[in-house]
C-alpha cells in the first residue's frame, strides 16, 4: 500500500464492502457483526469498509424513541472502532430531523472524526418509504478522507445518475454506495453499479446485504443476494459476494483511476442540459 500521506490524495488501497443478514430492531446482533466485521478489515489491512443501507437497525415497523436511542448508540460505537481501527467507515442509518420525519442518512467516519454525508434522495414507492421518511434536500457531495475524496450514495439513489455528477465534478475519485437490494433485481445491481463505475471513470465500493427480512410499511418480504461489488473504473469486477455474510475486498489504485479519466476527459468534454438541451460549456 502506498499513498503521498495528504487527506484526499491518490491512493493504492485495500478496501471492503461488509456485508451480512442486517436485523430489524436488533442493533446488538448488527452492533456485533459489524465489530467483528472491522476488526477482519483491520487485520487484512483494510483502510475503507462500507456497511449495508440501514446498518444499524434496518426497516423498523415503528421509528420511535427507542429506535432513535439505539441508531445514536451505533453510530457512537462505529465512530469509535473508526478510530480504534484507523479506518473510514461508512453506511446509512437513520437520521433525526426537528419537525420531520426522519432521513436515511448516510454517514463517512474517518478514524473515528465524522467526515460527511447526506440524505438519500429518491424514495422507493413500493417499499412505502415516503411514508416513513423524508426525502433529502442537498446534492450528493465530495467528501475529503484519508482514502480519497468520496462520493456516497444510497440504493435506490444508484439508479438516478444526475445527482452523482455534482460529486464527480466536485472532485470525487471513489464512489461508496450501501444498500439493501433484493434478489430479483440482482441483475439490475450489478449493471447499475458497473455502469456507474464506468460513467464516473472511479472505483465502486458498492455494499448489500444477506439474508431475508421482512421491509418496510407494506410488509414485503425478501431475500437479498450478498452479491456486494468492488469494481474498477473500467467496469471490471474485482471482488463479489457469493451470499455468505463478511468481507469482499479488493485492492484498487485510484491514481490509475486519475490517469484514466486524463486519458478520457468526461469531465471536460460533458455538456451539461437544462430542460430543453445543452447549456453553456463548462469553460
């Protein structure tokens, strides 16, 4: 492994998506899969490890007190393994808001210092989820790490790529996506992730669950494929998993994703479109 030492720099590293059979309102047993999770990364010299969508406690029937108390304690607890570890963190848990309902909010700990993240944007309607939660406002942003400039994004928002170009042109090198995504879409997941990879010309850490669970205000039941991806900018695939829970890690070099993206300047050449086409140049 080798980096130039400077927060945001370009990197050679090993990372890992964690997957496992995410419990609903059971944050003791997810609290000890991931523990147990982070400390194999730490030993197989891992320095990124993203976590499923809704980590902590996954879909509860009823977002109450309890499971407020219970995503705060969590997230304390991943903060400090972050550190304990040396390791950026991320995954999406529930997030608090005055007077709303809450967000699924995604979270970046870098060696125990919170780093960043956002709310997930787009709802998934048949899951009932406007029901549940509040949309996010913000775009999806460029977050500096000791791994890299990460862009973060949240399942169903991997469908939507408008959004992730702010964090392409904002300066991103790596893409970091959780999710809870079910077996009969697999198909539609590691296209969505590969086409990401390749649009954004960066490497995809992209983390799903295992198990089945019953999700969401309709009830609906599901089984999730453990299929979690680590993807080059060229759409190949470096590491998958095969359903059983724990970690799929690859080693990827962001500074051949940079020359990559010098030798194929989307960046530059992108137009960008308004409602009724192209706008001005970037310059």
């Amino acid at each position: 492994m080798s980096s130039t030492g400077a927060q945001g720099s370009l990197w050679s590293v090993r990372v890992a998506a964690l997957q496992f059979d995410v419990r609903v309102d059971d944050p003791a047993a997810n609290l000890a899969a991931v523990g147990e999770g982070l400390r194999r990364a730490s030993e197989e010299e891992c320095r990124l490890v993203v976590l499923p969508e809704m980590w902590p406690t996954s879909f509860v029937p009823a977002i109450d007190e309890r499971a407020r108390r219970a995503t705060e304690e969590a997230l304390e607890r991943l903060a400090a393994w972050s550190g304990e570890y040396g390791l950026v963190v991320c995954g999406s848990a529930y997030g608090f808001h005055p007077g709303r309902r809450p967000t699924n909010r995604f979270h970046i700990y870098d060696r125990g210092r919170h780093a960043g993240g956002y709310d997930k944007l787009h709802l998934f309607t048949p899951a009932a989820e406007p029901l549940s939660f509040s949309e996010g406002e913000d775009p999806l942003p460029a977050v500096p790490t000791s791994v890299g400039v990460l862009a973060p994004v949240v399942c169903y928002d991997l469908r939507f790529p408008a959004p992730l170009r702010a964090a392409f042109h904002a300066g991103a090198q790596l893409c970091v996506c959780c999710a809870q995504w079910p077996l009969p879409r697999a198909s539609h997941w590691e296209a969505l992730v590969r086409g990401r990879a390749v649009e954004g010309l960066w490497p995809v850490v992209a983390a799903n669950r295992t198990g089945r669970s019953i999700v969401g205000r309709r009830r609906l039941e599901l089984d999730f494929p453990g299929n979690s991806l680590v993807v080059s900018p060229d759409g190949v695939i470096l590491a998958e998993g095969q359903g059983e829970a724990g970690l799929v890690a690859a080693e990827i070099d962001l500074e051949a994703a940079a020359a990559l993206r010098r030798r194929v300047p989307v960046g530059r050449d992108e137009r960008p479109w308004g409602d009724g086409g192209p706008s001005e140049s970037r310059g």
